[in-house]
C-alpha cells in the first residue's frame, strides 16, 4: 500500500462488521467494514468526499461519484473511471 491511497483490497471474501487491519508504512490502522466485500475487491480506509480522484497502491483508480464512509465498499456503483474519458478532459486539466 502506498500513504496516499484511499481503499484497500481484500485478500478474501470479508464480511459486514469485520475489523480489518493493515498497514501504511511502519503504521498499523484498522477499519470496520460497513458492507460484504469480495476477494479482490476494495473498501475504504478513510472517508472520501464526493469528486475524489480515488488512489490504491498510489495511482489513480477512479473518481468518487457519491460520498464513500471509511469501511464501504468501493467498486463500479460509487466511483468511475475516469482514464481515457474525452468527456473529462476539461475537466480532469481543471484538477
């Protein structure tokens, strides 16, 4: 993981209340998930505002389309793609 990601991805098939942790340089953090996530897929370590360019191992993966609390889970109904998009190109060199 990378200190400015946003999400983190499950190694395994995780269920709702579960306390995750994990670590962020020489930090140990946890999270308490707020919904089932799938092997593979991310949830969020830290609240992410609407509008967000979201980040996992330090890159950017997407951009927030709603509001997304610490511990949901972060997939295609809550962020979009936003690479190679030429509807998003004044805005993306606005940002």
């Amino acid at each position: 993981m990378d200190m400015t990601d946003h999400v983190a991805t499950a190694l395994r098939d995780m269920k709702i209340g579960e306390e995750v942790h994990y670590k962020l340089g020489t930090n140990v953090f946890q999270v308490q998930l707020l919904d089932d996530v799938a092997f593979g897929h991310k949830f969020a370590i830290l609240d992410i505002d609407e509008g967000w360019k979201v980040r996992k191992y330090g890159e950017v993966i997407g951009r927030a389309t709603v509001p997304i609390a610490k511990g949901k889970h972060v997939h295609i109904h809550n962020i979009e793609g936003i690479r190679g998009r030429g509807d998003q190109a004044e805005r993306e060199a606005s940002q």
